[in-house]
C-alpha cells in the first residue's frame, strides 16, 4: 500500500501543465510529421470549426459529470474530461455534416489530448478523495490510501499509463509514417481511450444505469463505436483513391508525393 500525499486544489495546476505540455508535444510534432496534415486541416474547416468544437467540450464535460454526480447520494454540478471529447466529436461531426466537410479533423489533436489526459489524471490523483475519481477498494499490493485508510485501486494511475503508452505507440508509428498514425489517429484515439476507460468504470464507486453500467460506460462505447466505424469508412475511402479531406465534392487537395497518408 502506498499513502498519496493529497492538496486540495493540485489539480488545477496538473491542468495547466497537461495544457502546456500537450501544447508542446502538438508543435514538436508538428514541426516533425504533422505539417501537411494541419495544412489540409485549414484548408477544409472553416472559422467556425473551433466554436463547434469548443462549445460541444464544455456542454459535454459539464452535462456528463453533473449527470453522474448528481445520481449520486451528494449530488453536485461536476465536469468529464470523457464526456468534453465526445461532446467535441459531437459538435465537430455536426458542424462538418453542415458544411459538406469529409474525412478525420482530429488527428492534430491527437498526441496533445492524448499526453494532456494522462497529466490531468495525476492531477486527480493528488486532489484526493475531492476529486470524486477515486477507485473501489482493493487487497492488491499496489492499492493507494487517499487519506481515509482505505486501500483503493489508484485508476487515475491506470488511466495516466494506458494514455501514456498510447502517446508512445503513436509516436513510433508516426516516425515510421504508418497510415492510421497520419491519417485515422483521431479515431485509433477514441477507440483506445474508450477501451481503457470502459474497464476502468468497473473500479469506481458511480452509480449505474444499465445492469452493472454506469453512464460513463455507455458514453465509452459510444466512443469505440464512433471510432470503429469512422475508421472503417476512413480505410474504404482511402482503398478507393479517396483524398483525407472532402468539401462539398471539392478535387482533391494536393499533397506532397513523399508524404504517405
């Protein structure tokens, strides 16, 4: 058993570094492999893409964790940082089936949102018990006490290394210019985030909804699905000579013939 040193407010602080280094990440990368793909990127979304993304984050990271929260037996307003990506995914797919917008936009923010998740599930581990992200109690050796002498599973470490290791694989597939890494990151993102997140919901005191889910599961498989099937049509366009991006029919946008996508 480990005892976790907890600050009550830490947790901004780990915020504002999983920004910083994300951001840092992001423009390393971009400097390194991403470039082309951020140009398209302009190219096809319009000024209005960061509003929809934007509100759909903060609708959806408020709506969710004031949702699970408030079903609770000390019901509060909270934030998800799940519930803010798949309130993004929904105000962006909106907001490209509106303008005509075809093909993966995420895929600049892949790495960053990737490192910044795994910095901020630090920060609620150090918040402590405030935080409300802590897990069941457990026997395991590696269990954590936040303070109350209860051995708890530490899922906000589970979380932090499974994104960390996502960072890492999606760094060596960029360095070998692997296809999904360069062109279907954002969706690999949503499946693997769900993935991990969904076991993890089994550790952690929510209430459920549906049989042994609680609503944090049923957001993570939409995720997953999201992702799967986004993937799958990404690949079939791709098979079919299709362009990463497509507006309103638009020819498609020239690229770089070393530059595999």
């Amino acid at each position: 058993m480990t005892v976790v040193p907890t600050l009550p407010g830490i947790h901004l602080a780990f915020d504002l570094l999983g920004w910083l280094a994300g951001a840092g990440l992001g423009a390393a990368l971009y400097r390194w492999r991403l470039r082309p793909l951020v140009e398209r990127t302009a190219r096809a979304v319009g000024p209005g893409y960061v509003l929809a993304l934007v509100t759909g984050a903060v609708t959806g990271a408020w709506l969710s964790g004031s949702l699970n929260t408030l079903l609770s037996t000390s019901p509060s307003l909270s934030h998800s940082v799940l519930g803010a990506l798949a309130g993004a995914v929904v105000g962006v797919e909106v907001y490209k089936l509106a303008r005509g917008v075809r093909g993966s936009t995420g895929g600049v923010f892949t790495g960053s949102l990737a490192l910044g998740i795994a910095i901020g599930r630090l920060g609620c581990l150090f918040q402590g018990l405030s935080d409300r992200t802590y897990g069941t109690p457990t026997r395991l050796p590696w269990g954590i006490d936040l303070g109350d002498h209860i051995v708890r599973h530490p899922v906000q470490v589970y979380e932090a290394l499974a994104m960390l290791g996502f960072v890492a694989v999606y760094v060596a597939a960029l360095a070998r210019r692997a296809p999904w890494a360069l062109r279907r990151s954002f969706y690999v993102l949503c499946i693997w985030y769900g993935a991990q997140r969904f076991a993890w919901e089994f550790l952690k005191p929510y209430p459920t909804l549906a049989g042994p889910f609680n609503l944090f599961h049923l957001i993570c498989l939409g995720l997953i699905v999201y992702g799967g099937v986004m993937y799958g049509r990404d690949v079939r366009q791709e098979r079919r000579g299709g362009a990463p991006f497509q507006e309103g029919g638009a020819v498609s946008v020239p690229r770089p013939d070393h530059e595999p996508v």
